[in-house]
C-alpha cells in the first residue's frame, strides 16, 4: 500500500528486569498512513511510549528487547537496520516529542542553539544558514526570533514545549510521533499548544502519532484511533468509528468515565473497577476479561482482532455495536 | 507474582532491605570482614600469640617465618601480634571520634537546618570559617596544641569531622523542612525538639547511619595518618599507623613491617566503604519509595 | 573570605594560645635563668589581655607579614615558609591536576557504560585506592618503582623527576573523590529528560556525551575539585616526609616533632589561606558555567560573588 508511511506489524516487547520478565507490548500492528494523525490511546503503563520507543530505535536495549516483529518505515524494515541509519533518521525523516517539556531542553545550551543543532545534524549547511532556518522555526512556533540566544530556564512550559516543537520540525520530518505533549501543561496553554500542532499538521503535511490518554485531545486531533490495552490493541479505526461505535468494553469504559458525559447520569462518575493486569504475568486468554462487566465463559480464550466491518477491529468475543450494553 | 505482601509495615521494610542488601555480594563481604575484625579485636589477648610489647632484640628483624607469621619488628616484637592488637586500638578510635562528632554535628546540623535565618547564617560562617582548612590540617593542628597521645587524637578527629558532617545533616534537615509533613507537625502545634526528633530525624536516619558508617573508616585513616606522624598513638600502643611509620627506617631491606600494617588499613578501610556502599544502596530505594 | 580567613587567624591563634609551655622559656631554652625568661615575657609582652594579642598578631601578620619567630631556629617563620612554600604549591598542583584528570575520564567512562566490565574496574580501582592510607601508597609506590625496579629517584628534590612518585601518590589518591563525583553527576544527567530529546535529534553517542551531558554535570565536580586541593595539601604533609622533598609539609612536620608552635600555625594559615584563594577561584569558574549564575550576574550587571547554598 503506496500510501501508507508507516506499518507496524506484530511487534512484541519485553523487559528482562530483576523480578522476571515484563511483556509490555504484544503482538500490535497498525498503519499510519501519509498524512493522517493516528491516536494511541490507553491508561498510563499500556504500553504506548514503549511502541514509540521502538519506532525510533531509542528503547533501552539491556533491559528491553523486541522480540518479534517489523517496523516498515518507507519500505524499510527499522528494527533490522543499525544505529548510524536510525540516527540519520531520528529527528530527520521520524521526529519524537515527549511529555514534560520543563526538563526537555538541555539546560546549559541557548535554546536557539539546540534546534540548531539538529538542522546542521542533518543538513550540510554553515551555522549561519542553520541559524536563519532555526529562527525562522521560531517564528513558526510563535516565538519571537530574537529569542534565540536565551537559556531554557527564561520560558515557561508553553514557551518550551514550543521550543520542542521547533525543534522536531525543523528537518521536515514525515512522521512525528507526540507523546503525551500537553499532559503536563495548562488547560488554557494546552488548547494553544493543540492549535499549534494543527496548523502546522495543514502547513506541513506530516503524518503523525499522537499518544494521549486524553479522549478530548483524540477528537480534537485524529483521523483514526488505536486503543490500547495491557500491550495489546483492542480497538482501532477511524475516529467517527470508535466514538460512534464503540465497540470494546474498555473504549466503552473509558468514555463512561469521563466527567460530564452524558451516559453517566451527571451525577457520579463511573470508573472502571480493578487495574491493569500485572504485565510479569499476564493470562493468554481476553487481558481486560477480569474488569469487564459483560465477561462471559467464552472470554477464557486467546482472542484476536476481528473486522467487524470497513477497517473497524476489535478484540473481543462479543462487541458492543451501535452503543448497545 | 511478588511474595513479599506487605504485613505490618516495619517489618516488611527491614525484609526488603536485608534482602537488597544482601544481593550486594561485596557489601556483604564487607559486613563479614568487619564482623571478623570486631571480634578479632574483643578477643585479641585470646588470638595473638604473643604480647604486644614482648621484646626480644634477639629475634629483631626477621622475616616472615612459621613462629612469626608477619615477622618480627626492629625491638623484636611480633608484627602479627602487634597487628591483632592494632585492631583495638584503630576501631575503637574510629568508632568513638565518629560517635562524638556524628552526636555534636547532628545537633548543630539540626538546629541550624530547622530554624534557618540568622541562627543558621551565622552557625554556618562559623562552620565555613572550620571547613576553609582541611579537616586532616586541622586535626593536625589541634593534636600538636594538645601534645600528643591518643586522647588528644580523639579529641582532634573528632573535631576535625564535624564541620563536614553538620554541613551534609543540615542539607538533609533542610530538605525535609520544605515537605509537607513537617508542616503539618508544626500545625498540631508539636514542640520543636519533638519535631526535629520525632519526625525529622527517622526520616534522614539512613543518611546518617551510612556516613556514620563512613566516618567510622575515615576515623580510622585519620588516626593512622596521626599516629604516622607521632602526633597520635605513642609507643608502645600498637596502632597500625604508627607501626608503619616505624618500620619506615627499614622498608628497604624490611619491607614487610610497612606493607602488612598497611595491608590490614587499607582491608578495613575497604570493608567499610563496600559495607556502606552496600547500606546506601539498600536503604535509598526504600526512601524512593515513600 | 576576609571574614573566613580572620576566622581560621583566629583559631591558630587560639590554638597557639592553648599550647602547654611558656613561649618565652621555648625560645630562651629549658635552662634560661628566671629572671631571663620574666624579661623576655615582658619584652614580648605575654602578658596582655587576649584580644590584644591577637590583634597584634594579625596586625603583624597583615602589615609587616610577619607571623612570629621559630622557637628552634629563631629565625622568621615567614622566611622559612616563603622558600618552602612554592614546592608544597608545585606538587599540590600537579596532584590535582593528575587527580582531575584520571577522575573525570574514569568517571565519564564508568557512568556511560555503567555494569559494564569498564565500570566495575574503574569502580575497583577507585575504591581501593580511596581505602589506601596516601602516606602507605607512597611508601609502597617509593618501595617499587624507586627500590625495587630503581626507575625513579626515592628522596631528595634535584629535578623534576624527583616529584613523580609523590605527584602519583597524591594523585592517585585524590582521583577517587573526582571519580566518584564525576559519576555520580553524569549518571544524574544521562537519566535527565534533554538527553533524550538529544537522543531523539539523532545526535551521535559521543557528542552528546561532550555537549550535553558533561557540560551539566561538570559544575558539582568542580565544586568537588576546589575541595580536593585541600585534602591534596594535607596529604602533601607526609609525602613530603616520605620523599624528603623541602616544602611546607615536611617543615611543618618537622616543627611537629619538634614542638614549634610559632611555626605549626603558621604553617597551617598559610596553607589554609592559599586553599581559600583557591577555593575563590573556583567559585569563580563555576559563575562562569552556570548559566543560571551567569544571566543573574547580566541582568544586575554587577559582579559581586553569591554565595552558593551547600
């Protein structure tokens, strides 16, 4: 498929630690296709940073290791390829944004300099040239270029995690993965921040995925959406697919739990009862069965994605369809 | 799934240290060595073969033999025996300077850390005034103005310790002082002394038993460097120091008089610092945990 | 620092003040007649009230740099601690620049390939020569390389040679503090949040090691570096004696055996005067390197110093 720049499949995850053997990614694939913001959602410890991670090649490779899967980035499989190929990628063709941007930026460098930095990493440019481009990545951001040459500590976090952006974007990147990038930020600041994103998602046309356990963040921002759960997706498909039909008891689960919706009455939230399996020992049948208010005996097997119509998976023996209980 | 469910609290916590203590194989050995000396020290009339001070010019100088395992010094003493001896001598320096200046440090520590402002303004010129000399220097200093001997090398070493260590607990004190706990006993309207002993003190405690347990190695290196000048033990006292800095006239055709005296410093010292090491790295999870 | 060092005046003072023995008969000797030892009190007027003794003391020692009079060789102890002092200076800096940079490269190497097998025997080494009495390590050193193997001279200072084995012993010694401060810092900042983003740019392993991560860590460490020239002095104390070279340490040691007050403390100012200048300097630098530091100074545009909270 022609238009697709990114392919994930059946990537598996461990990591080999003092008390045994932790599987936090399972068996996931999806697609990200040229242009289109995929969502990760999932409960913090679902395992989504840790798929970001592989992506860009930066897992903590002693204890972590992947044991199984492809990671198909413009016909190429990333997981087979060495360190030099995956640094002239990183921040290049595949940028990464995390989550707190109060400790993101090298403290001691001007911040100017650092995006700098990865515009002559990548590009054989003077540092004049690569100073006038990182200016201009400012101005993109909305900060005012001359700006440049102060140190990290004189912005507050909006300010940085604006900076971050500069910086992921400065080589044209076709794929940036966000993760979690307005979670540690303000209400008001992090409405600016989305905004931020969207604009330069029309201006640039890069693809993107974006992890979150935020459902406002998902509509606001995504074409299509992948649930995650325990390592495993247990849903996927385009936006309007999952929140209109909502198919999984958890997804299902998740937006019962949100304040002020409307299926919970107003009056009492309604959280979904017990926690994440441990993920040393995980059970081979539905990892969602013990918390799951429908569980019935057929839930004791393995269960595997299943279409339940135009691209709409599901990992479950018997999914709600149409908002049903 | 993870054995250890927690039952009361206290003792779970001293389980999961001991237990992360005892992956540390060094630390571990470190602990056994130093048990090893201490009971070598309590019962060296029962080991040594000989007296400490039994002369005999006769035998002076000999080498390493079966009669004298680490051989003979230049009064005809046994080294070996003098070394067993040499282990009263440097723990009970060590652990008595380090007692004494951990007590005096942790109150100045604590006071200046809890009521900040002026007190701790001008304790900590003062402390700054001690640190500007070295604390060798200084306990140099002060064991020559005393004379000599080993009370005044207790005396000077503990001294010497202080400024140090009140520095690293008022650091400590002051931290705790910003959490909330803290304000929360000053609310209910505890006594200060109450406060800082009660509540602070059991919070900062595995900080302070691993630099006691460090300064009790650093007590023992400054006594022998003391002793090596002639400013500590006198002779006849069989410290290890002072053993070395006599067998220096004959390290050239004798050098066994100075490297087993310093074999055994070094040894103990090394113990020490694994055993504390060990004790850190049990202790600090546990802190992260909270 | 006026007050600190009027403070460590104050206390070689005091402890001058407390020897045993009557500095008159010190100088006059044990046999000196009664009437002698009154006449020299009085001329040295010994008899003062405290502080203005003490007053005088620094009023001599400020003014005509005079810190008082040998009791063994009557002559000025300025004089003999001028000659001797550029010596001690030498192999102090020397040791310090040997123990920094034997640190900071095992420390750098030990916390980017941490649990390797680099690691742990940087570790080991670190830890045993931190166990190791300097004055042992010396003489051991002086037994091997100057006895046995007879490559280096054992005593005496007629070159440059001469200062090798003692500058090693120092070195080696001091190098455990640096080692394991280094470490320490850089394995705080390798865990920091802006080496992964570093990382995520696609910078190279090496580079950032350079750039990002030794830049922040290298403020603790020196800090730590001013400390160690002081225990680096101290340790001179002995490797002096031990190698026989003629600074600072062996005369003060020597003025130990020998019961010289006058010359103990001044010795011990004069040493802890130069580690405070020291320690000035490297506040200093560390101004120049912390950018926080450095835009406080810009925006109120003076240079005064600020003192750095332990």
């Amino acid at each position: 498929m022609s238009d697709v720049i990114l392919s994930v499949k059946n990537l598996s995850v461990e990591y080999r630690v003092e008390e045994g053997i932790v599987k936090a990614v399972n068996d996931v694939s999806f697609d990200v296709k040229y242009g289109e913001t995929l969502g990760l959602v999932g409960e913090t410890g679902a395992g989504k940073t840790t798929i970001a991670l592989a992506i860009m090649g930066l897992l903590p490779v002693p204890p972590a290791i992947v044991t199984q899967g492809a990671i198909s980035f413009e016909g190429e499989n990333l997981l087979r390829k060495n360190e030099k190929y995956m640094r002239s990628i990183r921040g290049n063709k595949i940028s990464m944004i995390f989550q707190d941007p109060m400790s993101a930026l090298n403290p001691s460098t001007y911040v100017g300099e650092q995006i700098s930095e990865v515009i002559m990493l990548h590009n054989k440019v003077s540092k004049a040239k690569a100073r006038e481009m990182a200016e201009e990545t400012l101005e993109m951001v909305g900060i005012p270029r001359n700006r440049y040459d102060e140190y990290p500590h004189k912005f507050s976090g909006g300010m940085r995690q604006r900076v971050i952006i500069a910086t992921a974007l400065a080589c044209n990147p076709n794929l940036l993965i966000a993760d979690e990038p307005t979670t540690a930020l303000d209400v008001t600041i992090q409405a600016q921040i989305l905004e931020l994103m969207e604009q330069l998602k029309e201006k640039k046309g890069t693809s993107n995925i974006l992890i979150t356990h935020d459902l406002g963040v998902i509509a606001r921002m995504c074409n299509r959406v992948a649930v995650i759960y325990a390592g495993e997706i247990v849903e996927i498909g385009t936006l309007r697919q999952v929140f209109k039909n909502t198919a999984h008891p958890y997804t299902k689960g998740l937006f019962d739990a949100l304040p002020g919706s409307n299926l919970s009455g107003g009056k009492r939230l309604k959280p979904i009862g017990g926690s994440m399996p441990d993920p040393i020992s995980l059970p081979e049948h539905c990892k969602f069965a013990s918390r799951c208010s429908r569980r019935t005996d057929k839930c004791e097997q393995c269960v595997k994605l299943t279409d339940i119509g135009d691209g709409h998976l599901v990992r479950c023996v018997s999914p709600l369809c149409g908002g049903e209980v | 799934m993870s054995s250890s469910v927690s039952r009361s609290g206290r003792k779970s916590h001293f389980e999961l240290f001991l237990r992360r203590f005892c992956r540390n194989k060094l630390a571990v050995a470190g602990f056994i060595f130093i048990v090893f000396i201490i009971l070598v020290a309590i019962f060296a009339p029962y080991i040594a073969p000989y007296g400490y001070d039994d002369q005999n010019v006769s035998i002076r100088l000999q080498e390493p033999s079966s009669e004298h395992w680490f051989g003979t010094d230049d009064l005809g003493r046994d080294v070996f025996s003098r070394m067993i001896y040499g282990a009263r001598v440097s723990l009970s320096v060590g652990i008595s300077t380090t007692t004494i200046s951990m007590f005096v440090a942790l109150i100045i520590g604590m006071i200046s850390g809890y009521y900040g402002g002026r007190t701790d303004n001008i304790i900590m010129r003062i402390i700054d005034i001690f640190l500007a000399i070295p604390s060798i220097l200084l306990s140099i200093a002060i064991a020559a103005t005393l004379g000599g001997g080993i009370a005044s090398m207790l005396i000077a070493i503990s001294i010497g310790a202080v400024p140090g260590v009140s520095r690293l607990i008022r650091a400590q004190v002051m931290a705790e002082c910003h959490k909330e706990y803290v304000e929360a006993a000053r609310v209910t309207r505890a006594s200060d002394f109450r406060i800082m002993f009660k509540y602070i003190f059991p919070n900062i405690s595995s900080v302070f038993i691993v630099t006691f347990t460090m300064g009790v190695a650093g007590g023992i290196l400054n006594a022998s460097m003391l002793s090596f000048i002639g400013l500590g033990a006198q002779p006849p006292t069989p410290e290890w120091g002072a053993m070395l800095s006599n067998g220096r006239e004959y390290i050239r055709d004798y050098p066994y008089l100075v490297t087993y005296p310093g074999l055994m410093i070094s040894l103990t010292v090394f113990a020490i610092n694994m055993f504390g090491d060990g004790l850190r790295d049990a202790l600090d999870p546990k802190l992260k945990g909270r | 620092m006026i007050v600190v060092l009027l403070g460590v005046l104050f206390i070689v003072f005091v402890l001058l003040d407390f020897t045993p023995g009557d500095p008159a008969r010190q100088i006059l000797g044990a046999f000196a007649d009664e009437k002698d030892v009154a006449a020299k009190r009085q001329e040295l007027r010994l008899d003062d009230p405290f502080f203005v003794r003490f007053g005088r003391y620094v009023y001599n020692l400020v003014f005509h740099f005079d810190l008082g009079v040998s009791y063994r060789t009557k002559l000025p102890v300025m004089q003999e601690i001028a000659t001797r002092f550029p010596i001690t200076m030498l192999i102090g800096v020397l040791g310090l620049v040997v123990s920094v940079v034997i640190g900071l490269i095992t420390g750098v190497i030990s916390a980017v390939r941490q649990y390797s097998w680099l690691d742990k025997i940087c570790n080991v080494f670190a830890v045993i020569f931190h166990a190791m009495p300097n004055f042992w390590l010396a003489l051991e050193l002086s037994l091997i390389f100057a006895l046995k193997l007879k490559w280096l001279p054992p005593t005496g200072y007629k070159g440059i040679e001469y200062l090798i084995l003692p500058v090693a012993a120092l070195g080696l010694n001091g190098s455990t503090a640096i080692f394991r401060q280094t470490r320490s810092s850089m394995l705080d900042v390798i865990r920091e949040d802006y080496i992964r983003t570093a990382k995520a740019k696609g910078q190279s392993e090496f580079k950032i090691i350079i750039k990002h991560e030794l830049r922040n860590a290298l403020m603790p460490v020196v800090t730590m570096v001013g400390n160690s020239l002081g225990t680096i002095i101290a340790g001179s104390v002995v490797v002096e004696s031990i190698f026989s070279i003629p600074g600072l340490g062996n005369y003060m040691l020597q003025a130990i055996n020998g019961r010289d007050y006058p010359v103990i403390q001044g010795s011990v100012f004069v040493l802890a005067f130069m580690i405070c200048v020291f320690n000035l300097l490297t506040d200093i630098i560390y101004s120049f390197i912390d950018p926080q530091l450095q835009s406080q100074y810009q925006s109120k545009g003076s240079t005064r110093k600020r003192r750095i909270n332990a």
